[in-house]
C-alpha cells in the first residue's frame, strides 16, 4: 500500500517520458500477421503482429472508478538508439482512478499488460548480448485505500512512481504485467464517513533495451590451421624437387 498524496487523473494521463531516436509506427503490425520493426543493428519481431501486445482495464467491484479504454493494438512505437544499445519504447496509456466521490461500497479495478510472441535478432555482423524491459508507472492512495503492481522484478520507488527493470530472453521476450486498485466507502451516522478511500495506478511507459555490439571475427580453427600447414609444406618440398 502506498499512501502518498494523489495527483488528478489528467496528470497522470497527460504524463510522458522523453525518447530518443525516430518515432516510427509498427507498419504492419496493425493485423494479426506476423511483422517486424528494423531497429537498426536488431530487428523486432512479432509473431502475431498487432495481437502480440494486448492491455485492458477491468472494474473488478462497485462502481465509484474510471479507466481508460482499452488501447490501441501495439501502440505506437519509438525506436531508440544508443553507442551500445537499441531498442523501442511505447507509452500504453494504462490507467486507472478509484474511489472519491463518496458512493457506498467496496470499489475495485485491476489492469492487465502482456506480450506474447516477441522476439529479437540481431544483423548480419552484430550479435545481442541480452535485452531487458524498463517499466515505469505510478501508484497513490490516501484513505482507505490499496494499490499493488504485479511485476516480476524489483520496483524502485520516487515517491508515487516506480521503475521496474525485468531481464528478458531475446528469443522469447514475452511477459506479463498487471496492477490492482480499491477504495472503500462507508457512510455513518448522518452522512458521515466511516471509512473513504480514493487511489490511482498507471503504466505510463515502457521501454525494451537491446544490448547489441558487432560479432567477433571467427578466429581459425587449429585444425584449419594444420592443414595450411601442411600444404605450405608439401609446396616448399615440390619447389626444392
């Protein structure tokens, strides 16, 4: 539980992170079909295209909450690019607000964020050493109210926001994310409270990092080198003939 002062809902969804690189749209990734985006020495796949990515914000109990709509099908990305790293990041506009308007009850949203299907390659002449995802959100109640990430990692906090960095398999970059949010109100004895909640939760960015450098030039094999060996050898006894 986090009781931190909570900010208005306008400031969460208006929040946005600075990028680095070209902002470039996953082109044909909009359908289910398979598709990549060229990071530049990587490439990202997806192997159910726009269906790769799926986020959602349910109301799980009561009624005194508001949430975004689902969003976009992969929404759009930004490919960022550094010395020793690439990758692309997204913002998924996941939010959510509970409780505060005094209506009677237990009030409960939870949010869901998922990838399926991803994978990344290297170019020919680069190698990928690992890739990681940097989540960033928040999280704030007051009252008589709870809110928790489900984050396979440990979260750094600053005061209300948090960063969680996950390490990923590049073969297999999936994972599987998610927050809940409750408030309660109670009404007492001519319209007091006995118990008021309110609280907020958003995943507000996130960002896959690709640790790539060249490939190292194969060095020749002993055997390889026997053989070279060996003819230079047999030339040299042919010429002194």
């Amino acid at each position: 539980m986090r009781g931190l002062r909570l900010p208005s809902p306008a400031v969460l969804l208006c929040a946005a992170l600075p990028f680095v690189g070209t902002s470039v749209m996953a082109a044909g990734c909009l359908s289910s079909d398979p598709c990549s985006v060229d990071l530049g020495r990587a490439t990202a796949n997806f192997a159910s295209g726009g269906a790769s990515y799926f986020a959602e914000v349910v109301l799980v109990n009561g009624s005194d909450a508001s949430f975004s709509p689902g969003p976009q099908a992969l929404p759009t990305l930004q490919v960022t690019q550094a010395a020793g790293s690439e990758g692309f990041s997204l913002q998924p506009q996941v939010y959510a607000y509970v409780g505060g308007s005094g209506f009677q009850g237990f009030h409960e949203v939870a949010a869901t964020l998922l990838f399926t299907g991803l994978s990344f390659t290297a170019d020919a002449g680069y190698q990928i050493n690992g890739v990681q995802a940097v989540i960033k959100g928040s999280i704030a109640t007051v009252g008589d109210a709870f809110g928790w990430a489900s984050i396979p990692a440990a979260m750094q906090w600053n005061g209300q926001n948090f960063s969680a960095t996950l390490a990923l398999d590049p073969t297999a970059a999936d994972f599987n994310i998610g927050f809940s949010l409750s408030a309660s109100y109670l009404e007492g004895e001519n319209g007091t409270a006995l118990s008021y909640g309110a609280g907020s939760a958003s995943f507000d960015n996130i960002e896959f990092i690709v640790d790539v450098t060249p490939a190292p030039v194969p060095e020749p094999s002993s055997a390889a080198l026997l053989a070279a060996g060996v003819a230079v050898l047999a030339w040299l006894l042919r010429q002194r003939r």
